[in-house]
C-alpha cells in the first residue's frame, strides 16, 4: 500500500484536489483556471466540514479521468490511494460501501490502461474495507480487472484462501454463483490450471438446489453444464465427481439438445469401456464437436474400468479379467496397473505368479450415499478394534498389578 507523506499543513485530500483541479483546468488558460481551481477546492473544504465523504470522493474522481493520461504512474497512484483512504471516514457501512462501488467502477473503467496499477489500487481499497460485503464487492471488481486487464496472475493466488473469504464475507447463494463462475472463467485460460477451474465450475453447478426459485437460472446454465461434463471427460487425470448428483447436470438428461452429453457422463462415472465405445460408435461426430480425441476417451475409459473392478472384485482381481475389460494384451496388462499405481488412483500389488493383482486402495469414481456407508462400517469397525485394543491393555496392566502385589506378599 502506498504511503502519502504530507510535504505541508494542507490536508492530502485537499492537496489532491487542487492537484487534479490545476491539471484538469491547465488548457483553459491561466484567469479560468485560478477561478475553477479555487472553486473546486472551496467545494472539497465544505464537503470535508460537513463530513460528505462520497461527494468528495466523486469529485475527486470526475478530474480523474481528464488527467489520468496526463500524469505519471506514481502520481496517479497517489491521487487513487488518497482517494480509497476516504472510505475510512465514512459515516456508514453504507456509505463506505457506496464509495466503495464509485472508486472501483472509475478504476475498472479503463482496465487496459496500467492494469496492474488499477488491480493494486482494488487490493488497497479492499484492505481498507470493515464491511465484510463491501470487501466482496471489490473482490469482484478486481476478479474483472485482472481478467479484463489480462493481469489474472495477481490475482490467481488469492483463489487458494476462497474459503476463509467466504467465512469472512457471510455472502448468500447467488453472489457464490457469480464467484465461482467468474473464478472458473479466468482460470480456464491457464491451461495449467485446468483442474481448479473444473473444481469451481463443479462448485458454481452445485449452488443450484432444483428449486423452483433456480428453475429459470438452472436452465440458463446448461452451457456451463455441458462445459463440465466435457471438461471432466478431457482431464486425463480426474477420475471422481459429483456431477450426476447435481440438478443443473440431471436436467441435460430429458433435454432434446443435450441427452447426449448426460448419457456420455454417465459412461465415464458408471460403467466400463465396453459402454463407450459402444456410444461412439453411435455418436463419433458429437464427440468430435466437442473437441474430444477418442485415443484419449479410450485411455481415461481403460482407467476407469480398473477402478471399477477394484471397487467390485472382492480385492483380488485376474489378469484375464482386466485383459478382457479394457481391450488389451496379456503384454499391456501390467502397463495398465502400473499406470494406475503412478496416477496415485490405485494402490495395489502385483502377483505376477499367480497372476492376480491385490489390491488395497483405489480412488472411488463416486463418492455418493452408498460409499459414505462404507466409510461409516470401517469407521465402526476401526472404533471396535481401537477399544478392544484398549480393554485389552488395560486388562494387562490390571492383571500385572495383581501379580506384583502377590509377589510382594509372598516375599
């Protein structure tokens, strides 16, 4: 955060405003320019007795954008800094949160001009916030900014503390849509990025409840539906997903233009590669419309198919079945565990001798009502032979005790 040093007794709004007012009159010619100069400082002196934080900032604000190509960064840092220190003045969150928006609406106006100035400005603005709501508002001001500005590299990092934002910020349903759709949006740019901006725009698509408040909003949304099932089938390396279980995905299925999609998604989340390439068979332009290599669908389906057989075969699984289930060679079917171990989706042992594979962990490809009762018998169980383990020492120590007073008696 900039910090403004006073080089006099004048106060730095007041000092600001004869600035941008000097700079803003400077062609009008020397006679006019005194007389709008002092005006406007006469002005800025009765906002700041009366305590008309927002007039003030809006006057500061309307020279701002005559002057901004006409000074250095520097000072146009200052002029802004000085300007979003107003907000503390503020008599009202309320006020505060209108300033806020007339600062932040004038620094997003010109998101190519300086735009890693601009979004520094929002941070500063945003720090000086006490409003929880106000500080959101910001946040997506600058969420616009980076993006606009094509400076989302200064911002990218704040994304990994969404979730004590949000604690922070107490925002409803509606403003956490907006949020997670514009986060998934500019983090689809980065290619690096792909899998964090699935994990948000799986986090958009889950705000919707079904209700029929969201009916209107849901139906708007199947663009952004379908992107996730496409995008959830092209990542190589996302295996688990909650996409079936969301109303915004289930309403694809009865949809004349997207059942297809729904069904696709449905393949990749419950069945094994046999059913896909069935489904390509039938659909192979559809997937080519949508950008999806079927080298690449088979790859992920062979995968999933693994999984699958590690979640219904009772930890032991043939070579022959795998062989048979995804399509392979005696040859290929080590390469394919192996490619599973590496992926950290599978955790097994190979017997090479007996030609089985022993596994002892694998990703679940869905977590749903079913798999919760699965964790919660292990749970139980864990419980169960944690206290038994203690009863047990317990027990131990008793019956030592007893031994040691025996002893001492005999003695």
């Amino acid at each position: 955060m900039s910090t403004i040093v006073p080089t006099s007794e004048e106060d730095p709004v007041l000092a600001v405003v004869r600035l941008t007012a000097e700079l803003s009159w400077a062609d009008g010619g020397p006679e006019l320019a005194e007389t709008q100069v002092a005006r406007l400082c006469m002005e800025a002196e009765e906002f700041i007795v009366r305590s008309r934080w927002l007039e003030l900032a809006s006057l500061i604000l309307t020279s701002v954008d005559l002057i901004t190509s006409r000074v250095s960064e520097k000072d146009l840092e200052c002029i802004l800094t000085v300007t979003c220190n107003l907000v503390t003045r503020a008599n009202s969150p309320d006020e505060a949160l209108e300033m806020a928006k007339l600062i932040s609406a004038k620094v997003v106006q010109q998101p190519t001009d300086r735009p890693a100035l601009r979004l520094k400005i929002l941070f500063n603005l945003y720090n000086l916030l006490e409003n929880p709501y106000s500080k959101f508002y910001v946040y997506t001001k600058a969420l616009d900014l980076a993006a606009s500005g094509k400076v989302t590299e200064s911002i990218i990092p704040s994304f990994k503390k969404i979730d004590n934002f949000l604690q922070e910020w107490n925002i409803g349903k509606l403003d956490q849509r907006e949020l997670y759709h514009a986060i998934s949006n500019i983090l689809k740019d980065n290619r690096s990025m792909a899998k964090d901006s699935f994990a948000f725009l799986t986090r958009y698509l889950a705000t919707f409840s079904g209700s029929a408040e969201d009916a209107y909003a849901m139906n708007e949304a199947k663009e952004n539906a379908v992107q996730a099932v496409i995008d959830f089938v092209k990542s190589p390396d996302i295996f688990q997903c909650d996409l079936l279980d969301m109303p915004a995905i289930a309403q694809l299925e009865k949809d004349g233009k997207y059942a297809l999609v729904y069904e696709l998604l449905k393949i990749f989340v419950t069945q094994r590669l046999d059913a896909y390439l069935d489904f390509h068979a039938a659909n192979s332009t559809l997937l080519k419309s949508y950008g999806l290599v079927h080298e690449e669908c088979i790859a992920k389906m062979r995968l999933t198919s693994l999984l699958d057989l590690s979640s219904h075969e009772s930890g032991e699984i043939p070579y022959s079945l795998i062989r048979d289930t995804l399509r392979i060679t005696d040859d290929e079917v080590e390469y394919w565990i192996v490619k599973a171990i590496t992926s950290k989706h599978l955790d097994c042992k190979m017997d090479q001798m007996n030609q089985i594979v022993i596994v002892s962990r694998h990703t679940e490809r869905l977590f749903g009502l079913p798999q919760w009762q699965n964790l919660r018998m292990k749970l139980g169980l864990w419980r169960r032979n944690v206290a038994n383990g203690i009863t047990t020492i317990q027990a131990n120590k008793i019956s030592e005790g007893v031994q040691g007073i025996q002893a001492s008696v005999v003695r």
